[in-house]
C-alpha cells in the first residue's frame, strides 16, 4: 500500500481564505474530490506542504441556470451532479456526454469539474509508482508540476522525446474538449481580485507548465453560453478499457447548420493529442458549406493533421492517428443528423482499420 507524505491541510470555508492560504505558501496545493491529487501524492508526484480543501465552500457549488438558457457551474460541482441533471444533457451534449464517460461512478460522485479542467498531464512514464519512475532516472516531470515542492532530483529529459526542450505529458481532461467546444469561459479568483477568460486560454502546451492559472488562483466557476437555435454538439471518447478509462482520443464537436443545410457555425476541439487541448480550425474548413460526404471527407484530412498523439500514452501512436480521422467523421455525421444506427460513412473508415495490439 502506498502512503502519503506528511502534509498538513486546512478545509477553506471560503473562495477568500482558500486564496489566501494559497498566497500565503507557494508548496501549498488545492483539493476538491482528491481522486486525482491524492494518487499523485502517494505516487510522489506531488509533495505539497499544504493540502487547501475546497469542498466546504458554498460558493463552489451549485448548477445556476441563466433566463438565456446559459450554464453556471461552481467549481466544486462533481461529475455526478452534471449526469443526473436531465436539462444538461438536453442542452449542451457534449459537457453532459463528457463528464457521463469520465472513470467510475464513485469516481464521479466525488471527482468535480475544476478538478478535471485542472487535471494533471499524463505520461506512460510518469503515472508510475516512484520506485518505478526512480529506476529509469525520473524525467523532467518528475516529481511534481511547478508549485509544488521537489523532493527528488528530475531526471531533466523527456523520455517521449529525447531531444524535446519540453514535457510531452499528455492533457487528459475529458470535460476540458467538451466545454471549449461549448465556448465556455472560467472564472479564476485570488486575493488580488477576479479575472475571467475563455477556456481554451487556461492551457498552454507544455506537459508540467500545462495552465496559465497562477499558483495563488483557484478556479471558482465555469460559464457555459446558451445554445444557439439549430446547435447540436457532442463529445466521442476513445479509451482502452469501455468500462472506465482515461481518454487517449476524445473529439468535442458544437455545430450550427441552417435549414437550408449550411454550416454556420463549427466548433471541433480534441483532447489527449497534446499538453492541452487542440481547437481545430473548422471555421475555415467548414463554415459556409454543407456537410455532404465529400466534406466531411475533406475536413477529416486536414484536421487529422491536428491530431500529433505521441507515443505517451496508450495504444500505439500510429493508430491513434489513424483512429482521430474515423472518431472526426463520426462526430460530423451525429452532427448532422445521421441515424447512429448506420453512420455509413463512419463504419466504411472504421472497416478499412486494423485494430490496435
Ligand atoms: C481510476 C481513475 C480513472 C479516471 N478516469 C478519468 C477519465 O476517464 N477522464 C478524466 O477526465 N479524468 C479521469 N480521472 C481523473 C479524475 O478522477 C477526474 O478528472 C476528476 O474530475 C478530478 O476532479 P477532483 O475534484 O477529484 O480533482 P482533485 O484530485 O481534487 O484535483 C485535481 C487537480 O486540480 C486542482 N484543482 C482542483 N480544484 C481546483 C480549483 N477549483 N481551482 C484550481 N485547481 C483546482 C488540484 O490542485 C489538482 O492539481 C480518473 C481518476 C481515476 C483515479
């Protein structure tokens, strides 16, 4: 059984003491469900000197409905809660398909949604125990994202990529594509005050530094606009086991198509392709046309290119690439209308793959 290092820890009553504890240590790290936190502390990825819980802080929970339609989610509001609401799934499919995928229901019922946008990057060669990680020499990563203290020599060299200046660690959020698919934007706190950006901006693609959140910001509240008449979107999940697994492939997808058929609006995010989650250009490659096969076609060419997996996670890398193309056109065809039942052009792409050893 794995222990955890001391540490110690305070359950913050309030949006302002948890910042303030965050101000006060720079070793300090925050806690919500702690299904993610609590493993990497016993695996030493991390070492905090504080643990600031946040699930006794009332401004943290709760789903708010705006009159508009629009979604307000407090940080603290656990997976779980986003499954059981029925008008969520109704109304923005895709966070609602996302967070249904995510692990267990246990992991669900405790797991939150600032949790998972502030997920820890994985790598095949990290998310190991650190007898494990210490047999190979550790790598840049180890032991733990900056902010929080080191207690082990980084090894310095990303094993995914020798030569890369950078860590490869690869984003693992499932509700991250989803949300930024919706144009959702979060909210981040600290004692200095508020400040609220798009999602896809809380990420930057570098597998230890992979937010832009400031150590002493905490995420309090994520704002997702009302769906727009004639939008449908939707979140597809590749993973190794179907029972409960993290994504090596997840494809986000809103769109707008008017009467007539042409698309007047895309949005097309993928996740665990990098450090962070990828928007694809579909404005360019799909607004203003309609979705017939060929354009479809065409679209997943190009937008396979923004899908570069390494080889860091699992499943071969080859195959990831080639399986992005089938999960882009599966996502297009529910997207406009397809009966699920026969995604003609989907199984025609997926018959002409070998499976993954
Ligand atoms: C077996 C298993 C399977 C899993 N499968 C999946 C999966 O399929 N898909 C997936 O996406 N995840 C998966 N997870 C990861 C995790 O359970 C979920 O992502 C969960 O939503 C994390 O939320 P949490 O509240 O438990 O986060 P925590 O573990 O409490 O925190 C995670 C990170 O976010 C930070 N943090 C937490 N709240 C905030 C906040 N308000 N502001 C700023 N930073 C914050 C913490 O400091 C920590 O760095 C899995 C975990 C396990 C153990």
């Amino acid at each position: 059984m794995m222990r955890a290092p001391r540490f110690r820890y305070v359950a913050a009553r309030s949006v302002g003491e948890a910042a303030r504890a965050l101000a006060d240590d720079p070793g300090a790290m925050l806690l919500a469900g702690g299904t993610d936190v609590v493993p990497g502390i016993k695996r030493r990825q991390h070492a905090p000197s504080l643990l600031v819980s946040l699930r006794r802080v009332p401004e943290l929970r709760g789903i708010r409905w705006g009159d508009d339609g629009g979604l307000e989610l407090g940080a603290c509001v656990t997976l779980s809660e986003i499954v059981e609401d029925g008008r969520v799934a109704q109304s923005h499919a895709a966070l609602w398909r996302a967070a249904a995928q995510v692990a267990t229901p246990q992991i669900r019922n405790a797991g939150t949604v600032g949790g998972n946008l502030c997920l820890d990057t994985r790598c095949n060669y990290y998310d190991q125990s650190i007898e494990w990680r210490r047999a190979i020499g550790f790598c840049m990563k180890a032991p733990g994202p900056g902010g929080t203290a080191r207690t082990e020599k980084a090894g310095g060299v990303c094993w995914v990529a020798l030569s890369s200046p950078k860590c490869k660690a690869v984003s693992s959020t499932d509700l991250a594509p989803a949300l930024i698919a919706l144009g959702a934007r979060v909210t981040l706190a600290s004692t200095g005050g508020e400040r609220r950006i798009p999602l896809e901006e809380l990420y930057a693609d570098d597998g230890m530094a992979f937010t832009t959140r400031r150590h002493d910001e905490l995420l309090t509240a994520i704002h997702v606009p009302p769906p727009a008449a004639r939008t449908r979107s939707t979140y597809w999940k590749l993973r190794r086991r179907g029972a409960f697994d993290f994504p090596v492939l997840g494809v986000a997808g809103a769109l707008r198509v008017a009467d007539d058929g042409t698309v007047e609006a895309a949005r097309i995010v993928l996740g665990a392709v990098a450090s962070k989650p990828v928007v694809v250009d579909a404005t360019s490659l799909l607004v203003g046309g309609a979705l017939t096969d060929d354009a479809i076609d065409a679209f997943e060419e190009k937008a396979a290119r923004f899908a570069r997996p390494l080889d860091n996670t699992d499943f071969d890398l080859h195959w990831r690439k080639r399986v992005a193309r089938a999960y882009l056109t599966g996502v297009l065809c529910e997207l406009r209308g397809d009966d699920p039942a026969s995604l003609g052009l989907l199984q025609r792409r997926a018959a002409a793959m070998v499976p993954a050893g």
